[in-house]
C-alpha cells in the first residue's frame, strides 16, 4: 500500500473521529441502529461520569417521574426522621409517631401548611427552615428539568428496517428509506452516507477504510412524509462490481447521518444510524407508502408499509 | 421523454419531499395558504400519532387555557370523589359532602392549606401526600409548556391575498408582497419560489413538475416593513410565452419558503405559503403601501393596502 | 439616468428592505443610533398591533417589576371587592372589611394559607377556587417571561459617539469603534457597513441610494476589547474625492450591522447602528484605549477612552 | 519591512480582536488554558460592570446554591426584624421574639402559613403582602436562573497537558490531543490554530505576529471519543526548520479555538485554549488511549491516557 493511499485513508477514518484502532479491531459494528457509538471511554473520576444533567436529561419520560417520586418520598422521610428524632415536644398536633411526621413533613415541603401539625421548639423550626429551602431548591431544578426536557429537540425519524440494493436508471442503487414520525416539519433535512468496510486488497483483515457514498440527492426543502435515499452505484461508486457475498465478507457498514431544522423547535436536529452488510438486501426495492387518493384528492401515506420491500432483478454491477 | 428531462423532474420533485404520486396524482393544493401540507399519514400506533408535545405547543392560548382550566377542575373532582370515599372520619372541620371535599382537594393541589379542614386518618394523608405530589408535577409540566411556547419563535410574516402578474422594465413579472406584522425584526430574510405545474408537454392529464423561479433578488437584509418579492418572465423563466389560461390549465401552484432570524427570539423562522393558479391576478400590480411622509419626516407604512391592486396592462411575455 | 443604474440602485435599495418610497422621500435618518428603524406601522387591528409578548419581553426590568407589582395589586383587589360582596358569612375570622378581605385574597393568591381567615360559604369556596387557578396561570405567566428574558441574548456592543475620517497607509479611511461592554465573549463577530446618501449626480435632491461600503477586515474570530472598523477610501470606494461638506449635502449615512455569537448565551446576536453625517469627524483619528501594562505583564483597556479621538491632517482623497 | 508584511501583519493581529498594543507589549500568555483572556477593561460604570447575569448564569452550582441559602436567610432576617419592630400585637401565636418572626418570616416567604402564628395589624399584613410578592419574584429569579443555566450548552472538552513536535510521514508536525468529557455527543467538529509569536526578523523584540496553522484535518464529522489535531510541519509551516529553542525564544504560543454542535443541548458550543512554548515537547508522540478490544469486540478507550506522551526522534525540520 502506498503512503498516497494510507494517508486517504487515514484521512476518511479520521473524518469519523474514530482512532485507527478502533476502526482496525472493532469486529462489532461502530454505530448502532439507534444511533449510539459501540465505544466507551473509562478512566473518569466518579464526578465527571456521572454526568448527571445528561442521564435526566435524556432518560425516558417514565423513569424521570419514577426519579421525581422516589425522591419526594426518600426526602420526606429523612426529615420525617429528623422530626421524630427531635422528640414529642417538637411538633403540635397529629400523633407523635414517624407517620405523624412524615405528613408534616409533606405540607412543609410542599408549602401546604394545614397548621393541623405545626412546629413548636426552636429546634422543629429550624428543621422547617431547612426544608422549605430544600423544596425551593429541590422544585426549582424539578421545574429546570422538565423544561430543558421539553425545550430539547429530538428528531424523530424512522428508517427502514432493511436498505436494498435496487434496479436504478440503467444500473443499480443502493437505498435505504424514512419517513418524518412527528406531526413536527423537518426542512432543510440534508443526508450523509459513509461506507466502512475493510479493504479489498488489504494486508490484513482488519484493514478498514471509510468512503463517502455520492448521492443522487443530498438534501431535500421539506419532509412531510418519506425520503428515499439513493446512492447510485456508477462507475465512481466503490461498490462497483460488488456482489452480495463481497458485501458480507468486508463487514460492510454503512453509517447514515442526518440532519435538518425542526420547525416545532426553531432548532437543528441530527439522527444517526447504520445498516450492516446483513440489513442489506440485494436485488430488492420498496413498496410505494402511498395509499390510493382519497375522494377529495388528499394524499395519505401508510407508514406501516415503511419496510415493505418486493425482490426485483437487477442488473449486473 | 428523454430519459434526462426524466431525470431532471425527478430531482426537482424530489427536491420537495414530496413522492412521485403526490405529485402526480394530487388533484389539490399541495402547500396551503398557511404553510400546511395537503398530505396525511397514518398507519402510527395511538401513542407515536397523539404527538402530544407538538398538539400543546402549537394550540392558541385560548385552548391551552381551556386545557389547564379543564385539567385543574377534574384533578380535583376525582380527589375530592377519594375523599369522600375514605369516610366522614377521613378529614376534620368543613361539611361531609362532595363540595368540602372539592375545596378541600384544591386547598390541598395549589398548596394553600388554609387548614379549616385537614386530614385526620392515615388513609386522608396518604391521599394527601399524593396530591401533593401530583400538584407539583402537574405544576412543573404547565410552567414547562408555559415556557416552551413562550421560547417557540414563531414568524408573523403576512402574504399578499393575490399574487400579480405586472409590468416589469420591458416585459413582465410574477410578483408578490409581505409585510411583517410584529414588531420584532427579521434580519437576513430569504425567499424561495417553486412552481409547480402538469408538463406542458406531458403524455397524461398527472405528469406534474416541480421548477424553482429565479428571484430579483433572493434576500433582504433588513425586513422592516414590506418586502415585494419579483420573479421576472425572462428568456429562462418556465412562465415565458404563458397566458393565464395556461396558468389554470396547468393546475399551476407556487410554493412559497421564507426563512430569516428573528431578532426577539433570537432564532431561525421558517415561514410557507403558496399561491394557486386562481390567486395569481393577470395584468395587476401592487398599489404603494406608503402613507405621505409626515411633518417630521417620519415615514408609515399602512398594513390594511397590503392586499390593494389595480390593473394595468402588460406587455406580452 | 439608464435602466442599468436604475437597476443597480433598485438592488441595493431593496437590500435594506425599506421600500423607494422610504428612501427617496424620507428627511430623517433611517436608522437611529440605538438601531430602531425611523418607519412605522400602522392598520394592524387592535390585537395584532399589541405585541404583548415582544412588550414585556423587551421592556426594562425595572418597568416589568412595576408591572408585576401592579397586576399583583390589581387582581388581589379584585379578589378582595368579590369576597366583600360576598357577605359577612362568607369569611371566618378576621373583620369583614375590604382589608381583611384583601390580605384574606393575598393569603390565597399567593397560596400562603395561614387559616386564621377562612372561607365558609360555597360561594366563597368557589372563588377561592377561581383565585387558586388564577394564581397558578399568572404564576406560570410570570415565571415563563422572566425565563424568556433571561434566556434572551442582547449584544451589549458600544459604538464610538463619533466616526472619524482618519489617515490609513498612504490615504485615507473611514472608521469607528466598538468595545464589548459585557464580560461574556462574543466570537466570530462580522461587520456590514452601507451608506446611504442621496445621488450626487441625482435629477431631483431626494434620489437615494445605498452603497456596501469594503471593510479592511469583515470580522474578527474574538471580540475581548475593542475593534476599530476600517472602510479604506481607495480607488473603488464611493467616498472617493468626497470632501466633508460633500457627506453633509448628500444627507449620508453609515448604516452598520454587526452580528456575531455570544458564548453565554450560546446563541447568534445582532447589532444595528449608524452615523450621520454630522457625525463624522473629518481629519481625526481614535486615541488608544490601552493603559500601560501593569507589572504583570496583564494588558488593560479603559473604555471610557472609547469615545476620544484627536484631530490630524489628512491626505486629500 | 515592507509595507505588504506590515499589512499582513496587521491583518492577522486584528484577526484575533487584540489591538496593536497587546500584542506588541504583552510579556504574558494572550489565552489562559482554561480559554479566558489575559486581558482586563476599565472604566466600566458600575452598574456595568456589575454584569450579574452572566456572573450569576457561569458561575459554579455550589457558589450558586450559597448565593441562594444566603438571599433566603437575609430576606427572612430583614422581615423579621420589621415583624419585631411592629410590636408584640402585630403577630398573634408563638413568642414574641427575632427566632419566632424568623420562623414566621420563612412560613410566609415558603407559602407554607401553618397559621400557629398569623398577622394580626393592618401593618402586619401590609408586611406580609410585600413578603409574598418579594417571594414570587424572587422565586422567578431564581427559577430563571436555574433553567438558564439547565439551557446553556458548554463543551467540556478535555486537552491534553502538553502538545508535541512527533515525527510524522517524512518529516514532522505538532500536534495536541483532545478528549469530550461528556456523554453527550459533539457533532462537526471543528478546530482552528494560530501560532502567536515574536518575529524572528522583528526590528525590536517586542514585534509580534498571528500565523494561522495550516491543519492536516480542520474538522469531525463525530466526536465520540478522541481527536489529535495535527499540523504538518510542510514547506508552507511557519515552524519549517524551527527548533526548540526558536519556540522559547520567541515566546510562541499556539492559540487553539473549536466549534461544534451538542447534541443533549442541540446548540452550537465554542472552546478554546491555548499551548505555551514551555507546553510543548519537543520530539515526543502520544500514546494510544484504546484499551485492548473487550471479548464481545466493544472498544473503550481510557481518558486517564489522554497526557501519556513517549520520546521520539524526530527527523530535522
């Protein structure tokens, strides 16, 4: 191999922000179909790890109400705790027991305040001091969260299941399709397609290279219901010549990266994915999604049929 | 057909988003006067289509109010109803019917707590501890969608009912006008322009095209009042030699894209329109928005002639 | 005058957005020096003219604290006659005067609660419902334009009180300058200078055309201090053998437009201002902002000497 | 020297927003590591200056937390003193002493109102009425803050301590290696490095120039794990023939700017910093950071890694 061509394709490998031995080892793909990196990092402190912003910023809708609540509980028991702790004088009203406690608890932190239970000692009322501030800070990263939650914009694109390799012009092109989930406008939505394989004529088997794919188009104005995207393989294409069986034996993957601007969010918005050599099918093509038009002439599309592919012929590389 | 007009249609009418049976069978607008797309999906399970996020961000303040209105009365209704169930026991003070209960419920959610009535059993406190609860999600999630819509710039950007067919330099022009109706500034505003058309020369009644207009000029950089945005019927423009009936009987539709920086919100705005055959006046042009300057120099614009035009002859294109 | 100046003139007036009119007739400057645009609006209904949002959202703190204040009075007062006209039964505790029925509303709105005022009549209990939702949207409100202020970027740029025709390398220049008067950074800052004035050749006096004016330097990858912004007068430049009386009798101004992205926002800023022609100084150049470096080598600006310049002389045109 | 290198010069000088003065008499670094500016502005009002808001917005959260423990315990001490002024009737229940007001004060600012003790006074509730609005704007305030702070997107990208002269190719180049600290991921990336330094042919040892470096790579599509930035030493490097002491004597600084898109906060972020010449290693490469691939073939790469360097011979420059 020549120094010209290791330096291209250092080059293309560095483009993906991958190290060289990463894309030299890994017999994994490196981008999962949701679109997380098969990598990880150690080595942090505990701290820098936790990341705490990211994990609630980004868990699911379910888990964060599940955190909210657990913590309400687990704080209202502590001071619970503390209340019992500062004996039966501390409290006026209501049992003297942990319950007892625990319901005061609850109206002080949640600024109710019935006065049913109320502090007596000095001691009770610094507690409450400390547990009303503990609520104004707790509420307001409570109420923090759920608004970076709901100011974060996350596109929501679907891909199909399988990209074909399909009868194209007078050849053949790669495809793979997807279709906006969200009632959101998405314009601007620009597509990139990167092919990782190791090299044909490689030393090793673990020589990987990574090549851009030309597409026939690489963007679109709007996205309101599906794109089919196309790269065709001509006599540029590094898939010229290749066959289903070259596909595999290279590992062959390719890594879709997308982005466009979100209109319900006024923001930009990326999606990754990838298909292996394996969620390509050879010699295949899509269904249209169209349903038939209906009697006012709206237009629908059936997104059920996203993955629907038929085998078709298709002629030799 | 050669097949490279082919594929030049293909580009463009891809270049919309928009699928080859859309655009050949669609007997609608495809874009409304409000940016809206006449196209529909379905085949979403329930919970991908409800998009509820998307539903609550864009509705008018009159509904989101009647939501949270609407919200607030059966939260408390249905904790009022598990009041009374626990027992005359369950609280202390107030009557024993449904309308203590319903006020003691919304003593308890908006955290006033007058204490008048207060929980006695440890059943009553539970409830308690989880309106509380409840209270305070329910609280963080309008707070969130409160500041959500506050922070989604939205442009106000006001087309011209008609578009015009006018007399330009020696020839003529497909013209339109928009004013910006709020006092916010739009800086570096952009236009594209798309016909869309059956093919003149098309073999069937549905062979549709998509060709973008070359504008005067494509940006503005300050957009402070009106803004006539002039396609001019050159020796390139796809309307050469075009009468009106060719318009109508080409089903003609130009799709409008505006984009620019709001400088309130500080973010990108997306604004879309279009103009069907039948709102695009031959042989008009758009009379002067501009009031007479005043004493002091001071120049107005009057909003209610955005949509004024009167007929002049043109030249033949 | 030929079609091909009329042409050329057309453009760049349309670059600025503001209608023939505005340009050719308007006796004021276009924009001020704290960059609002001398035009304005009118034939808005009522509602769409209000702008309540961009209202608050641009006022000063001070005014939107009067504001909050005031509402907070207002609706408490209301609150306060409806209990009142209530009767004598429907409060317990406390007189049964406006006062006590007021505090009794202050306790509720802001969802304090003591109890030592408490509602007793259904009619009561409604309103204290009412008032227990109104607390909460207004509450929401609040919360939601404070976040939307805060969240809201403003280049805190200011421009030098003068423009200077200073002597460059051989000739001549016309410049101004900024500071940064924030601690944040603002990088990748550009800068666009047009004039306007009206035609020195023109048939009647109120010809007005704009011209982009060529900067030495478009923008600067870091703004820490200071930027002196440099139009070279050379053989292309439109002041070329002007003479200071020349600006004065074309009615000239310098527009700017500055744009640039503000790290603690994280988000793109603008900036607009302008120079008459009164003023420019002619023959003048800045004086240096910079102190004597302190002992430790650290560099110091003082930005009251932003606005100092000294008379020179310069070479002619 | 020539007029052309002069302007040269000057170009690049103002490219990075120091005037003349700066570059020419700082003895100190220009950049910190930790990115700010060894620079400092007087004569800011004091209001100005103040700049409360960013101060508020980038300081640490435990400074922000203490600045929130002291506000609330100031405010509570500042009415408790009013309530003790107002006399032993102002207030009815508890003692009549500061701690009693105190905790009054904190069960009125909270919105909790137990009501054990109650305003009494017409002065006392007029108290109270202030109290709450102090509290409802204070909360927004400090809502405000946290949720700007929630928003605000910064890069935590981690360079390595010192940069190296490595061999590379045929010949040799500097390079630097970066780490993202985060879970979040940074998509296009990209990195822009200028050389500061003393010109060797300078008249007086204070002249100092600004050469952009040329870079093997200017930017990442992804992020996900490490990049090092390589800048050849080519027949076009400012540093062609340069040795270790040329970098010292000289005072060499290599200024280091990045942006890139976050995709947790779906924002544009910067970073910059900056390598001295005592910071780099003169013949010296970086170590791999990548463990040996896992059993199941997932690669992690360790972050303690990042400044592990190792000797090298270099070829002559």
């Amino acid at each position: 191999m020549s120094a010209v061509e290791e330096h291209v394709t250092e080059d293309v490998n560095a483009d993906l922000g991958f190290g060289a031995v990463v894309a030299r080892e890994s017999r994994r793909r490196l981008l999962n179909r949701d679109g997380s990196f098969n990598v990880h990092r150690d080595g942090l402190r505990f701290w820098e790890s936790l990341s705490a912003y990211h994990y609630f910023l980004t868990m699911s809708w379910t888990k964060f109400l599940g955190w909210i609540i657990g913590a309400y509980i687990i704080v209202n028991a502590i001071f619970a705790a503390v209340y019992v702790l500062l004996g039966s004088a501390a409290l006026h009203g209501g049992k003297h027991d942990f319950a007892s406690a625990f319901f005061f608890s609850i109206h002080t932190l949640a600024t109710i305040g019935y006065g049913n239970v109320s502090p007596v000692t000095f001691a009770a009322n610094v507690v409450v001091a400390v547990e009303s501030l503990v609520g104004l800070i707790g509420f307001a990263i409570v109420y923090g969260f759920v608004f970076a939650r709901f100011a974060r914009p996350t596109a929501c694109i679907r891909f199909s299941e399988k990209a074909v390799i399909a009868p194209y012009k007078d050849g053949r092109a790669f495809m793979f399709r997807i279709v906006n989930q969200r009632e959101s406008q998405i314009v601007n939505l620009e597509a990139t397609v990167l092919l990782s394989r190791r090299k044909k004529g490689g030393v090793t088997r673990v020589d990987r290279e990574f090549v851009p794919l030309k597409l026939e188009r690489e963007s679109v104005v709007f996205f309101p219901l599906a794109w089919t995207i196309v790269h065709p393989v001509d006599a540029e294409s590094p898939l010229k010549h290749w066959t289903a069986e070259d596909l595999m034996d290279c590992d062959a993957e390719f890594l879709i990266l997308l982005n466009g601007f979100d209109e319900t969010f006024s923001q930009t918005v990326h999606t990754r994915s990838s298909y292996a050599a394996s969620e390509v099918v050879w010699g295949a093509r899509f269904r249209s999604m169209f349903n038939p038009p209906e009697e006012d002439g709206t237009i629908t599309v059936d997104i059920r049929k996203l993955h629907e592919i038929e085998q078709v012929p298709i002629p030799a590389g």
